[in-house]
C-alpha cells in the first residue's frame, strides 16, 4: 500500500477479533514509532505494552469512550516525562500515529484511547491513576494515550471528511 493510499484509507478499529497480535508484529510496529519526530530530539516517549486480558479490562475503564478497549488484544501506552521537555505531548501523538501507520502496514486495526486532559485537572488525575496502577508507570511519567491494538472484527465505516476549502486558509486565517 502506498503511504498515501494508506493515510487516505486509515480508520479506526473499536472491536476486535480474539485472534492474538504476535509479539515479533508487535515489535516491528514500535520500531517504525521509535523513530517518530521529537522536540529537540529528545525522544520522549516511551511505550508499555500490554496483552494481559485483565490489565484491557482495566484499562477499559479509563473513561466512557475506551470500553472497546475490552476487545484489544494488545495496548500500547504512550508515556512522557513532562520535566524532560514541555513538548512531551506532542512527542507522544507523533509516536502515537506511527503506530498507528505502523499497524496498518502489518494488517493490525489500531484504536486511540485519550488519557491526558489538559482541561480538567481531576479527570486528568483520576485517568493517570488508572493508567499508571494497570501499567505500573512511576508517578513522574504521564500517559498520553493509550492505543488498542488488534484485527479488526469488521471493516470501520468511511469517514466523513472535511473538503479542503473548509480547513486551509491562504496567507491568513479564513483567506481562501
């Protein structure tokens, strides 16, 4: 698959099969996200991996919008140290959709399961506890995201997008 064909075509998995995602797939899905763009290439990311059934089932749990996630036969956590860069979210989400891509070349559906929220102190606090007791993560690190991965129990719906005209502005914003 083309890299162009393959970001036009990207979706989504929320369900998937029980067939489990080999370790060495796995593997060559985080080596491809290792070598993500990072601020001041300081590479801060760093990546917990779960296939344990019951740590899925906990992770399920983080908010309303993952219990999906009970059907991943594997996560990936994605992980930053906030006193290592302040660009350690950004570091996260460029290795995050890597992944991802990463996925979609080795046939594997890949699901986004946010976990930061920048706008909600407690929510943010209630959701890294989840995360960090699931995946023993130190209390310095936050979980950017967690991904759900797995093959894809049917074929995610095309999704709506936004012409061009409606996203891209000339010279100043709202220019066409």
């Amino acid at each position: 698959m083309e890299l162009i064909e393959a970001l036009h075509t990207r979706r989504s998995s929320r369900g998937f099969t029980t067939a489990p995602v080999p370790k060495q797939t796995l593997l060559e899905i985080l080596d491809v996200a290792r070598y993500s763009p990072s601020g001041a290439n300081k590479n801060n990311f760093r990546f917990v991996v779960t296939t344990k059934r019951e740590t899925m089932d906990k992770l399920a749990q983080v908010h309303q919008f993952c219990k999906w996630m009970g059907t991943a036969q594997a996560a990936i956590a994605l992980v930053g140290d906030p006193a290592l860069s302040r660009y350690w979210m950004e570091d996260c989400c460029l290795a995050a959709y890597s992944i991802y891509l990463g996925a979609l070349a080795k046939g594997v559906g890949c699901g986004w399961s946010a976990t930061y929220t920048s706008d909600d102190p407690v929510e943010d606090a209630r959701r890294q506890g989840l995360v960090r007791e699931a995946l023993s993560i130190p209390s310095n690190l936050k979980a950017a995201v967690v991904l759900g991965l797995g093959y894809a129990a049917a074929t995610p719906n095309p999704r709506k997008m936004c012409t061009l005209d409606e996203v891209v502005s000339w010279e100043k914003y709202g220019q066409k």
